[in-house]
C-alpha cells in the first residue's frame, strides 16, 4: 500500500550566517599560518553554500560577537566546548524547531493532533532522553497514547529510513495517521582548530528542522505525493569512506575523497535493478531528488546516472539556500517538488554511513 503525504512542515533557526562572514571568522580564530588564511575562502566556496542558519547566532548579520553560545578560542589546543555542553544547547534547541515544522505539517494536512497514531523522529546531531518525542506530544497535544520510533544516528537519508519505517505502518494498518518529524541542529558540532577535513564539514553543516503528515493511499488522495517503494544498498570496501563519530568535543564527521567515485561505480548498476524491480527505467524517472551532501556528491550522481544538467537544480538550490541540513534536508528538496507540482515518477536518493544508499520512489 503506498503512503500518501497529506502535509509538510520546515523550520529554521532565527538567524543565519553568510560564508563570507563564515570565512573570516575561521580566519580570525582557527588559521594559523598565511596559507591556511589563504585556503580559507576556496574550501567554503568549494561547498557550494551562501547561507546556513544556525541555533548558535544571536543575531542578525554583522552583529558583534555572534558565536556567543561558545566561546572564542583561548588559543591553537582549544577545542572547543565539551560534548555534554553541546548536548544541553542541542536538549533546549530541537524542541522549538521540531515544534514549528511538526505544526506546519499538521495544519497542512488537516488533519487534528487527536488523529496522529504514530510518531517517527529523526535525528544523528544529539541525544537526549525524555526527547523530541515526548517533547512533540506534549507541545501539540498528541494521545498520549500514541506509538513513537525513532530513527537516530543515521546521517544525511535518517528522514527517508523514517519515511521507510511510515511506509510499513501504513501498510499494516490502513488507519494509521503518522507524523514524522526531523531535526538536526549539526553547526552544535562546530570544530575549533585547523583540519581541512573538519573545515569542510565547518562550511557545510547547518541545522532546521522538517515534518510531514501521511497515511494509507485512499481514493481521497488522489494526486497526493507517495511513497510507492524504497530501496537500500550497502556499497561494498566503503565503511571508511563515510563516518559520524561522537568525540570529547562534538560529533565528528569524515568525508573520503572516494566518496564520488564510489558512488561513479555503484550507483547505476544498483539504481538499475532497484528501479527494474518497480517496473520502471531511469529514463521513465521525470524528477530527482538527490540529498546534496556537497557539490562533488551531487556531480557524481549526476554522471553515474547520465541525468540532464538541470535534473538536480532543486538540490543545489536548497544546499545554496541552506546548507546541508543533514536529514531533514531532503524533505526540504521534497516540499519545493511538491509546491512546484514537479513530475512524476520521482526517485529520491540519500547516502550516509557505510557508505549506504538509500532510495524512495513517489508516485
């Protein structure tokens, strides 16, 4: 039975920051050498990124001393705040955002807080217990008595595992009204010192929040956005090419070079079957919605998959617009699709830790 979304919701921090300011304030604290300083401006250009927001900023662009939620650097062995002070921001932050996209996606769909039967939270940027879950039941006047799951630690596709795990109770139980809702506030795990790896991660993280509504596919859905399938492959000798591990200082993400060229030997082949075994062809695909976990990952499905040039215009756009949002962000591709009223069929792709691919099919 496919899942039919009855509504979206996205949420953003107040504030956000420009890459140039980004840029100097990497070069004030962190860089230090002249080279480094020169490096700078290239590797957050590389990321493709105007803007990301951030639960950390205090106020508007150009506001003195807008890190305040951490401290500047007392000098080059700082590393920053620790992980249980990053963990409390993270346990205050999540709840505003999820509240306002989880609300969004209600109105949207008409449907009242009474009707929600299941709850599906997504998050790999923090942990706390009582969580979001509770905090979302509570905040919007859910039945206490309704049944939550959560998808955590799952990286950049932890959305489209929750719209997996939506898809089976929709399955299930034909009356089930779920409410997924994900937040990520990743610029929490801002690294102080020089390491281009973890600069690259500095200039392309930022934190929203993104739900949606759905249930069972009826007649009075019709035209509604589904989920008709999902698909996942483990691509093999990859498990260092993508990591998310939790530090002293934050959590730490490490990106391999090889990541596109995995995803150039892989992808068709598995892409190709997985599509074959839904009746269809790449070439039948009228839409694509690929998470852009940076600019190289998205020119990389691009060539692996032959797509047009502007097949994934929505994806730069929003990682332009936004950053990488980790797993809320291709629900943020998805609601434009939707608004947009983009054709159908669409395939929506996501990597993370694994290095995993991760497929949905909206019908």
């Amino acid at each position: 039975m496919d899942l039919a979304i009855l509504g979206q919701g996205t949420a953003l921090p107040e504030h956000f920051i420009g890459q140039a300011e980004s840029v100097k304030y990497a070069a004030e604290y962190f860089s230090q050498t002249d080279e480094q300083r020169r490096m700078l401006p290239l590797l957050y250009r590389m990321s493709g990124v105007k803007r990301r927001f951030s639960v950390l900023l205090d106020g508007p662009e150009g506001t003195p001393n807008r890190h305040s939620a951490f401290p500047v650097p007392t000098d080059s062995s700082d590393l920053g705040p620790s992980i249980g002070y990053r963990m409390r921001l993270y346990e205050r932050e999540s709840t505003p955002l999820a509240l306002r996209a989880s609300q969004q996606a209600l109105e949207q769909s008409r449907l009242s807080p009474a009707d929600i039967t299941h709850l599906v939270t997504v998050s790999c940027s923090g942990f706390a217990a009582p969580g979001v879950d509770i905090a979302l039941i509570k905040g919007l006047g859910l039945a206490p008595t309704v049944q939550r799951t959560h998808v955590g630690f799952m990286g950049c596709h932890g959305a489209m595992n929750g719209m997996r795990v939506a898809h089976g109770f929709a399955g299930s139980d034909p009356t089930a009204r779920i409410l997924l809702c994900a937040v990520e506030l990743c610029s929490l795990h801002y690294h102080y010192g020089w390491n281009p790896e973890h600069i690259v991660a500095n200039a392309l993280f930022s934190d929203a929040s993104a739900a949606l509504v759905a249930r069972a596919r009826d007649e009075a859905e019709d035209g509604a956005w589904c989920v008709s399938a999902s698909g996942s492959c483990l691509i093999p000798d990859s498990e260092d090419a993508m990591t998310w591990r939790i530090d002293d200082h934050g959590f730490t993400m490490s990106l391999s070079a090889r990541v596109p060229d995995l995803i150039g030997r892989h992808l068709r082949g598995w892409v190709a079957s997985w599509l074959s075994q839904n009746g269809l062809t790449s070439t039948e695909i009228k839409t694509w919605a690929v998470h852009p976990g940076g600019p190289r990952i998205l020119t990389a499905v691009a060539d692996a998959l032959e797509l047009p040039k502007d097949a994934l215009s929505v994806s730069r756009d929003v990682l332009r617009e936004y950053g990488n949002m980790s797993s809320p962000t291709i629900l943020f591709i998805l609601e434009r699709l939707r608004r947009e009223n983009a054709a159908r069929p669409c395939v929506a792709l996501g990597f993370g830790p694994g290095l995993v691919a991760e497929a949905l099919l909206f019908t």
